[in-house]
C-alpha cells in the first residue's frame, strides 16, 4: 500500500493531522490576530487544509492558498462545507520551489519542517514569503523527555534531530522572531492522535478494504505504527504550535 494512501485513511477522523486538539487549533489561529480582513494567508504543506480552513473561517474577509506537494482528496468539498470556495485556492506544488506570485500576511507551516530541511531552513523559507511584520504559526517536533533508545530507533532519528522546548524558542528568537503564543501538545492530545491514526486504518482494513492484500498491508502498517508508538516514542516525543511576530531588522528591545 503506497504510504500517501495509508495516510489519506489514517487521518479520516483526526484532519488536523497534528497531535493538537480542535479546541487547541482554534485558540492558536484566534491569537494570530490582528489580521485585517484583506489580509493573505498561506499555508505551507497544507494537507487536508484544516488549518487554513479554521484560519479563514475565524478572520472574516481573509483569503488563503494551500500549498502541498500532495493534495489529498476532498479539499474542494471541505471548503465549500464551510462556505470558503471563493477565500481559498489549493496549489499542487512542492513548497521549496513553488513560485509565489505574492507575499503574505501570515503563513502556516505546521508539521512540515521537513519539507525545508529542518527548523532553520523553513525560517528562512518564510521569510521570503511573508510581508515585513507578519506572523508565523509553526508547528515542529520537540524533545519532552531526553530520547530513549527506543525512541531513537522507533523514528530512525538521532538526539540532534530534535530540540527540546527551551531550545526551539531560543532558535527561533535568534532567527528574528518573537513568540506570541504557543500550544505544547498532551499526553491526552497525543494519544487521541495516534490512537486516532491506527484506529481508523485499521477498521478500514477490517470493514472497507477492497481485496485481502490491501486489508493485510493496511493492518501491518497500522499495528507497526501503533507499537512503535507505543514502545518507542509515546512520552518522549512532544509537539509545540507557536505564533510567531516577524522583528525583521527591529532591534531588540532593551
């Protein structure tokens, strides 16, 4: 089973696609403000363009473009379900050499650090898109607690691959932005996610899939993922959304 499609099943009850509760997302989007109701959001590997839509939908006036390498079905249906047709457009691009025809007022870019290298390269990325005094919602990997063994090896990662909290922030405060606001992920939000993500493949595989072959892949992957999670990163691996103010050249304050 190619892993897009897995993932496209995976994420059909939990679209938001982060361990962030929906009642964490609409307090993050909210405290983007002030965004004046002409303002242009853009969103950076926007998947199943919850964030967007949510973002939209609490600026009245606001237009936004989701940018994906991907686009997963059902963008167009989910925009019109809360009438934003007319606000937003969906761009099948990767985000590294998409052409903006534009800068923006605010960009998201949760979940997709990757996409750019890592922390510092989709800093650097943003800037170039986003207009002088603007804001970032980021969202990335963090260390909660020092990585276990297995937790390395469940994500095939090194110590270096993330930072710890105090350790983000201070990267992105020397990169020239100011944190206004930030969500660290719980327990609670993290569980519901990959319980969320397992689950819903799994009963796919169980009731929806259409020949034996895809119900045995589907359920591998998901009782990996599901134990990897459990015995490797569950408690180690932590998730902060940060709302960032652009300081460009402003000196900082005294």
């Amino acid at each position: 089973m190619d892993f897009l499609r897995a993932s496209d099943i995976a994420h059909t009850h939990h679209p938001i696609a982060a361990p962030v509760s929906p009642a964490a997302l609409s307090e993050l989007v909210q405290r983007l403000e002030p965004v004046g109701p002409e303002a242009a959001l853009l969103d950076l590997g926007c998947g199943y363009g919850r964030w967007l839509l949510e973002a939209l939908a609490t600026h009245p006036g606001t237009t936004g473009t989701g940018v994906d390498r991907t686009l997963p079905p059902g963008l167009t249906e989910a925009a019109a379900a809360r009438g934003l047709t007319d606000r937003v457009r969906w761009v099948e691009a990767d985000a590294r050499d998409w052409d903006a025809d534009g800068l923006f007022d605010v960009v998201l870019c949760v979940g997709a650090t990757h996409a750019f290298g890592g922390l510092n390269g989709t800093l650097e990325a943003v800037r170039r898109l986003l207009r002088p005094g603007g804001r970032l919602l980021l969202g990335d990997g963090i260390w909660d607690a020092p990585p276990s063994p297995a937790a390395l090896a469940a994500l095939d990662a090194g110590v270096e691959d993330f930072l710890d909290l105090a350790g983000l922030v201070e990267r992105v405060q020397a990169a020239g932005w100011e944190p206004g606001y930030g969500h660290v992920s719980s327990l609670a939000e993290w569980d519901a996610y990959e319980f969320s993500w397992t689950g819903s493949l799994a009963s796919w595989a169980l009731h929806d899939a259409p020949t034996e072959e895809e119900r045995t892949e589907a359920l591998t992957i998901a009782r990996a993922h599901r134990s990897a999670w459990l015995r490797g990163w569950r408690r180690h691996l932590g998730f902060v959304t940060l709302v960032l103010h652009d300081l460009g050249e402003q000196p900082p304050a005294d």
